[in-house]
C-alpha cells in the first residue's frame, strides 16, 4: 500500500469514528430522554399525559419508519441550515443523529419497560419523589439493557456511516465507493470490509462486557 493511500485510510477512518462518535452521543442522549418522557407520560406512567405521549410516539415512529438513505436525502435542505453544508463528516451527522435518535428511543423505552413494577410502587410507598423513581429505580433497574441498546446503536451507526459515503460524507464508505466500486479496485473494497467487521466485532465485544460490569442483578 502506497503512503498516499494509507494516509486516506487514516483520514477515512478518522471521519467515520467523528461520524460515529458525535451521532451516537446525541442519539443516546435525546432517545433516552425521549424514551423516559413515553414511559413516564403513558397511561399508568408516573405521569400520565396520554395524547402527549400518542404525539410524541407516532413523530418516533414516522422517523423510525423511513429508509435512512431517503431520510439523509429528505433532510437536505434542513442539514445545510445546520452545518451550512450538505456534503462532509459534519453534514452527515445531522441525518445520522435524527436517524437513530428513533431507533434508541424504542430499544430504551422496552428496557425501562421492562423495570419491575413491584419496585415502583415500593418507592412510591417510601415516599420517593417521582423524578428521583426515574433517577435512582428506573434507570438503574434498566442500565444493563440501555447498554446493550447503546451497543446495538453504535453498531446501526457504523453500518450507516458507511451508507453516508454515498452522497460523499466521507468516513470509510466515501472511500469504498470511490475506490472499491467506481475504480474497480476491489482490494480496497475488500480491505474497508475487513476494517468495519472488526471495528463492529470489537464494538460488540465491549459492549457485552460493560453490559455485564453494570448488571448487579448477576
């Protein structure tokens, strides 16, 4: 491999982690808030707001529902007010985020769904506050599943990274495109392959293990 050719491995490599990175924070952040708000305002919640909670469900499930790569291209001219621009890292981490932001909030909203209800109302009994229910019942009861949703995220980002470089967002797909598929040269496409299958691997890897670390029920 030739040191030009390395050095835009790195610098694909390098967008895809920027991609990657700042997308999952904000999807994990906003889908969890978004998935303790559907909890908490659904009927029996902890505080039951019954058409709110329809509104914001069916707005979750409409983003969830659409392809992302036509999801990437509708939100166009809502990515250029952002960043400025519709082609780069930046530029695709507009998409990326609200892409899996719906995805999150669904993995998030089963796994406090999931929370025994017994130790809510025990809470209750104990005279709890319901926001500290969320902070110190909800949450911690759920953590093992958030992180294994945190985990499945960042694998579904990876893979749509990778789908970005399409419409020239750079990252790993970028390269693969121009050069694995429009320039026949199939041993980049092979060797980008190789890099995202060990990149997810090791992904998985330590998402299993911190999903065991804060499992206290093991």
């Amino acid at each position: 491999m030739s040191p030009t050719m390395f050095d835009r491995y790195l610098r694909a490599f390098s967008e895809t982690l920027t991609m990657v990175s700042i997308s999952v924070a904000i999807s994990i952040f906003v889908g969890l808030v978004l998935a303790v708000t559907l909890v908490a305002t659904a009927p029996g919640g902890l505080y039951p707001r019954p058409r709110f909670n329809k509104a914001v469900s069916v707005v979750v499930n409409v983003f969830r529902a659409i392809p992302f790569i036509i999801l990437l291209v509708a939100l166009l001219p809502f990515t250029r007010l952002i960043v400025g621009t519709t082609l780069g890292t930046w530029a695709a981490i507009v998409p990326l985020s609200i892409h899996l932001i719906a995805f999150y909030t669904r993995i998030a909203q089963v796994s406090l769904n999931e929370v025994d209800h017994g130790l809510i109302e025990a809470a209750h009994a104990m005279g709890f506050r319901r926001w500290h229910i969320v902070r110190h019942v909800m949450l911690p009861e759920a953590l093992p599943g958030i992180v294994g949703g945190m985990t499945v995220c960042v694998i579904a980002m990876i893979n749509s990274s990778a789908m970005a470089g399409a419409v020239g967002a750079g990252g790993l797909g970028d390269l693969a495109i121009r050069y694995g598929y429009e320039r026949y040269e199939t041993e980049v496409l092979f060797q980008i392959i190789v890099i995202l299958v060990a990149l997810v691997t090791t992904v998985q890897f330590g998402g299993e293990w911190l999903s065991r670390r804060v499992d206290h029920r093991r």
